[in-house]
C-alpha cells in the first residue's frame, strides 16, 4: 500500500468512527463506555461449545464453559467484587482483564466539519498494572477457584469534546474503547504465578522503593503491589526501615 493511499485509508477509517459515534447520539456521554470493547474481548475469549449471558445465582455471567465462569471486566475491580465473592462459593472463575500495551487516542471535535484526530499515547502498559484495580480484591489472589487472565492489548480509546466534564483532560471525555489486537497475554493462577511477577534481583527483605526500582516503576503502583501480596498471604511485614516497611516473600 502507498503512502498516500494509506493516508486516505486512514482518514476514512476515522470519519467512519465518527460518524457513527455521533449517529448513536453522544450527548449521552458514558454510556457508550467500553461497550465495544467488551463484546470484542468477549468474541476472542469464546470456543465453540461456549454460552453466552447465562444467569448464574442472581448474576449474569459473560461465558460459562462447562463448570467455568468467564468474566470480562474493563473496568473497575470493586464493581465486581460482591458478585466473584459470592459466585466463588460454588463456582471456578477466571477473570479476563485487558491492559494497553499501545493505545490510539482519537479526538472527536465540536465541528463536524473539522477532522478527527488520531496519536499514539507515549504510555505503555504492562502486566503490573492490574494491581491498580487488584486492591479491591486483593483476597482472591490464592483461593484456588479463581484465576486472572491478563490480556496485553493494541486499543484504539475514542474521546469527545464536552467543556463541563473531563477536567482532568483538559474537557476530553473517553466515550470508547476499541479492541484493535490482543498482542499476548498472562494467566495467573497459583501462588507460584504471582510471585513470578516480584522481580529476581529483589533482596531477601525490601521495601516498595526497592520493588520500584527494580521493576522501574513509580512507587506508587509497588505500594499497591505489595498491600495485594500482604492481604493474600504471600508477602509478610518484617518491620521497617527508617519510616518504610520493609517485606519478605512468605515461607
């Protein structure tokens, strides 16, 4: 494909978007959110034998595979987290969490006349990140009927313009979440799987500075880490050092 036909591919691409966008009427701002996401990451989980939507004990569950539960979640752990807990009593769950690897931010002017734009977010996201939203069930981590499926995802994340919403954005609201690859992904499942995750070089006893730095990370996401160890049982507090904890991998 030339240069130039990939341009006015590109471009046509992008007015489809919108177009449909503000054919589903945008001034309901939300309640597009992640719903094509969702359906995607629901269509590359599923095997042939899979149902769909099944109301299990009061919930409805995205797939159920024989005795499995299959949940996708996009968002926000802790809107879950009544309905595993309860579900987790009879049933095996594996949760599917997608984090971007690489997202697209597409921007959806005013003007309808004015074209939208598309850039790549200098962020990239990696399998930690999911302790972000872990630390509203840190307690599931070891009970041997649950497992985390961490999908490493391309996404395309649509924004509009609305002045009285988005501040933190300058006004930009994200509307949707496109599914544009799953690059690979990570299953854990045991105790041993997550302790894979704590890097190698870590001294016996550390502390969330020292799992920062050697993960490379900012400390906060290592703070959110370690309270996730803590609660599951696989880090233990052994005291600290000056005002920080200090922690060690549980016997």
């Amino acid at each position: 494909m030339t240069p130039r036909l990939f341009v006015l591919c590109s471009r046509c691409t992008l007015f489809m978007i919108a177009f449909q966008l503000r054919k589903d009427n945008l001034s309901g701002i939300g309640t597009l959110n992640e719903k094509h996401l969702h359906s995607s990451l629901k269509e590359w989980c599923s095997l042939p034998g899979d149902r769909f939507e099944i109301p299990v004990e009061g919930y409805v569950v995205d797939i159920v595979r024989g005795d499995l539960l299959l949940e996708i979640q996009t968002g926000s752990f802790s809107a879950i987290r009544f309905k595993l807990r309860k579900l987790l009593r009879n049933h095996s769950i594996r949760l599917f969490y997608p984090v971007p690897l690489e997202k697209w931010i597409i921007k959806l002017h005013e003007e309808e006349d004015r074209e939208p734009t598309r850039r790549r977010s200098p962020k990239r996201g990696r399998v930690e990140d999911l302790f972000r939203e872990l630390v509203s069930i840190p307690g599931l981590m070891c009970n041997p009927e649950f497992s985390l499926e961490v999908l490493l995802t391309r996404e395309e994340e649509i924004r509009v313009y609305d002045g009285k919403r988005g501040w933190r954005r300058r006004g930009w609201v994200i509307t949707e979440r496109r599914l544009l690859e799953v690059v690979r992904s990570r299953v854990l499942e045991t105790p041993a799987d997550w302790l894979e995750l704590l890097p190698k070089t870590l001294d016996d006893v550390f502390t969330t500075a020292d799992l920062a730095k050697e993960m490379g990370t900012r400390r906060d996401l290592a703070q959110k880490m370690a309270y996730c160890y803590k609660k599951a049982g696989l880090l233990v507090q052994k005291g600290k050092r000056g005002r920080s904890n200090l922690y060690s991998i549980s016997e």
